[in-house]
C-alpha cells in the first residue's frame, strides 16, 4: 500500500509540466524566505522598541531629574522674594506635568525597585505641593517673609529628593540598559547564527530543487539528443518512452510520430521513385520498339527502291528528329514545341506508312510553346489514337491534336480521333483504372494498352492527383483523351 501510494505521488509529480515545477519550486524557496525575513523584522523591531523605549526613559528622567528642582526652586524663590506674585508663577503646572510624565511611564514594565522610586518621586511631589501650598496660605494671611523662608526649605529639599530619586531611577536604567544591550547582543549573535543556518538549509534545499528539476529536464532532452541523432542516421524504428505528461514528453509523443511518419514517407517516396523509373523505362521502351524501327524502316527501303528520294530524306529526318527528342540527352523536361515536334515526327511517319487511312491536324496556340513539361506525354496518346481507333476502323482516318492553355498555369491537349471508339462496358473499365491509378502496382494488362495508364501514372506523379487524362468516346464514332497539366517556364524539379 505504501509504494502505490508512493509511485501515485512520484506519478502526479511527473505529470506536472516543467513550468510548473520550477514555479513551485520557486514559490517553495519563496515563502521560506519570506517567513525567515519576517521573523528577522519581528525580532528587530521588538529589539529596537525596548532600545528607544529605554534611552527614551532614560533621557525623560534625567530631564526631569533637573528640570524639575531648578524650576521649582527657582520660582518660589522669586514668589517669597516677593519678586513675582503666586499667581503668576508655573509651580503648579510644573508638578502637574511632571506627574503626568511619570504616571505615563507606570504602564511599563517595571522592576519592583524601579516601581518603589517612582512611588517615592510621586510622594515628594505630592510633599513639594504641600509646601507651596502652606506658601500660599501665609501669603494670604500676609505672614512673615521668615515663615515662608522656612517652607522654602522644605520645598527645596523635597526637590532635592525629587531630584535623587530621579538620578537614582536613571543609573538604575543605565544599569538595566547595559545588561539589555549585552542581551541583546548576544541574542543577535544567537540569531546570527540561526540566519547563517537557514541560509545555508535554503542554499542546499535550493541546490537540490535545482539538481532535481534540471536532471528531469537535462535527462530527457540527452535522450531526445539521442534519439533524433539516430533518426537523423535512418534509424526509424526507435522509440522514446513517454510515461511521463510534460513538455518533454509532448515533444518525445511528437518525434515518435515524427519518425512513423518519417519511415512512412520514405517508403511511400521509394515505391513513387520505383514507379517513376518504371514508367520512363517504359516509355523509352515504347519509343525503341522494335516493331516500329522494323516497319519505319521497311518503309524507307520499298520508298527508295521506287527511287523516291525526297520521301526517304523527309522519313529519315523524320525517324532522326523522332529519336532525339525521345533521348533529349537523358533530359526529362523539355518544351511544348519540343513535344509537338516529336508528335510531328511520328505522325510524319505514320502518315507515310498508313496514307490510304490516316490524316491528321495540329492545331497549338503559340503562347505554349515555351513552357516545359515531362517528355513523352503526347506521341503514346496519338499512338492509341491510331493502333487503337483508328487501324480497327481501317478508311478515312482522322487526328486532330489541339493545344491551349486553359487557367493561369495549366495546359489542355485535346487528342480526337475518329475511329471504332470504345464500348460502354471498356470504357467505363478504363476511366476507373484511370481514376483508381496504382502507383506502385505494375500493371501487365491495361485495357488499352500501355499508353493511357502508364501517362496517368507519370502525370499524377510529378504533378498531383488533381491532374491527369480525362476519356470520352462513342463506339464506332470516336474517341477524345483530353490531356491536363500544370506548367511553368522553369520547373522546379529537373
């Protein structure tokens, strides 16, 4: 039961991200110092309160200590001198003050010693009242100056009790304030050694904070490091744990997907460069058929034994021109009127071969013909326009070819034919296969031959689903493969 709950704890501390921890952290570290700075502000302003409450003490009474006696004595000197008159004089008003101050400072705390002299300076006050009083009594009565002269005396030396009294008071707090400073020093040192202890306990609580917050967040990144170098080297199959739930360990769910993902792609783009290879192999294979070469070149053989010079020439630049665009120096791009030329070329010679049954018309718009695309997209499109339309048809064949640009940047060839045209059953087949193109199957039997599928393939790509061959036919009236792909002056990919 213990290590559940152990293993709960370490796990809800685990899940929390590590924002939060340093925050908590820095919280922790926080209040710590606040409570230890509070206390330390507690303990000095009580420190500094009984400091100026003392020396306040001390120069109150010592104040009074002289004050009092030199005022009072002074002033019923001058009243018995007859030098002012009672009524004008401050003695009264003094005394009064004076225990007003001293009644003040009873509600402190006080030593059973310190308590017994205030008593005693409060009582001579009291008597020194007295004193003037019975003045003022004789002066009314207009007693002699010798009678009053005698409770002068009195209240002189009532006064200098008063005033020993107060002096005693005040060695008495010299006394108190010496062992309270040497107290309070030592307290400090005490406390000094307290504040040095906590803050060293701080400093190693905060080492530890950060010893443990940054092993959480060093030791996941090192195995981030070393997982993205391995990923970075093909090794795809790695994975990171990710039991935990903070940022590293998004990030750690993320280049796990990542590498998926990755190893995906890469095996998708293997098949698409598979298939691609496969389609240009085919396509050049189609370009050096045999079958071709055999008949093309029986052609020029019968056309120069009917001493035809100028067909041979014309057939023979034709095949020349034909070959050159199909290797184009290993280029895979050429221009729009580098294709047409190639179109060209093989109806040229076609149209020699088969010029009972064949005519045909290009019709490009000019704008095009600088644009570059893939090689080898039209002449397979016209070849299943003759072998397959219009050969079966076998009189009064007709392909007219057409080009123009149809958006900002993508090209429209129309190849129309007039031949058997296509069923509703095979055409219905083909558009599927032409819609469904598997780019990494190989097909071995299309349903009109080579030419369609493997251009679909070829388009789809480089280009994109979203380009490709559309088909329209009726059967015995024609057929129309609309051709449509994006250009630009300069490709991108070469």
């Amino acid at each position: 039961m213990l290590k559940s709950t152990s293993k709960a704890r370490n796990h809800k501390w685990y899940g929390i991200s590590i924002r939060k921890k340093i925050i908590i952290s820095i919280y922790v570290i926080i209040a710590v110092m606040s409570i230890f700075n509070v206390f330390t502000m507690i303990k000095s302003r009580q420190y500094n309160n009984e400091y100026n409450k003392t020396v306040s003490e001390i120069a109150t009474f010592n104040t009074l200590s002289e004050e009092v006696k030199n005022e009072i004595d002074t002033t019923m000197e001058n009243i018995v001198d007859g030098r002012i008159k009672f009524q004008d004089g401050k003695q009264y008003k003094t005394i009064k003050e004076t225990k007003e101050i001293i009644n003040s400072l009873k509600n402190h705390k006080l030593t059973n010693e310190k308590k017994m002299n205030i008593e005693v300076a409060l009582r001579t006050l009291d008597t020194t009242n007295a004193a003037i009083n019975r003045i003022s009594l004789q002066i009314k009565q207009n007693s002699k100056v010798s009678d009053n002269q005698e409770v002068l005396k009195d209240i002189r030396v009532s006064t200098q009790l008063f005033q020993d009294t107060m002096r005693d008071i005040v060695s008495y707090d010299l006394n108190t304030y010496e062992e309270f400073k040497n107290e309070m020093w030592d307290s400090f040192y005490n406390w000094f050694y307290v504040c040095v202890f906590c803050l060293l306990v701080m400093i190693f609580f905060s080492m530890l904070s950060i010893w443990i917050i940054s092993g959480s967040i060093s030791g996941p990144i090192g195995k981030l490091c070393k997982t993205t170098k391995e990923i970075a080297n093909g090794n795809f199959d790695i994975h990171i744990d990710t039991s935990k739930n903070d940022e590293i360990d998004v990030l750690g769910k993320s280049i796990n997907s990542m590498a998926v993902n990755l190893k995906s792609l890469l095996e998708k783009s293997v098949k698409e460069q598979e298939g691609i290879k496969k389609s240009e192999l085919k396509v050049l294979q189609a370009q050096i058929n045999p079958h071709f070469l055999y008949n093309t070149l029986d052609t020029i053989l019968w056309t120069a034994e009917a001493k035809n010079t100028k067909r041979v020439i014309e057939i023979v630049k034709a095949l020349s021109s034909f070959f050159r665009i199909s290797l184009s120096k290993g280029k895979e791009w050429i221009t729009i009127k580098d294709e047409i030329d190639h179109v060209k070329s093989y109806l040229t010679i076609q149209k020699i071969r088969y010029r009972d049954i064949l005519n045909y018309n290009i019709d490009i718009n000019d704008k095009i013909l600088k644009y570059k695309i893939l090689k080898l997209f039209l002449q397979p499109l016209v070849e299943n326009a003759l072998y397959h339309g219009i050969k079966n048809k076998r009189f009064g064949g007709y392909i007219n070819i057409i080009g123009y640009k149809k958006d900002v940047n993508i090209v429209c060839f129309e190849i129309t034919d007039n031949g058997i045209g296509i069923t509703e059953e095979k055409l219905d087949s083909l558009k599927e296969e032409l819609e469904n193109t598997n780019f990494y199957k190989d097909e071995e039997n299309e349903t009109k031959g080579f030419g369609l599928i493997n251009i679909q393939k070829r388009i789809q790509l480089y280009y994109g689903k979203e380009y490709g061959i559309s088909i329209f036919s009726n059967y015995k009236v024609g057929t129309k493969v609309v051709l449509s792909i994006p250009v630009e002056e300069e490709p991108k990919v070469v």
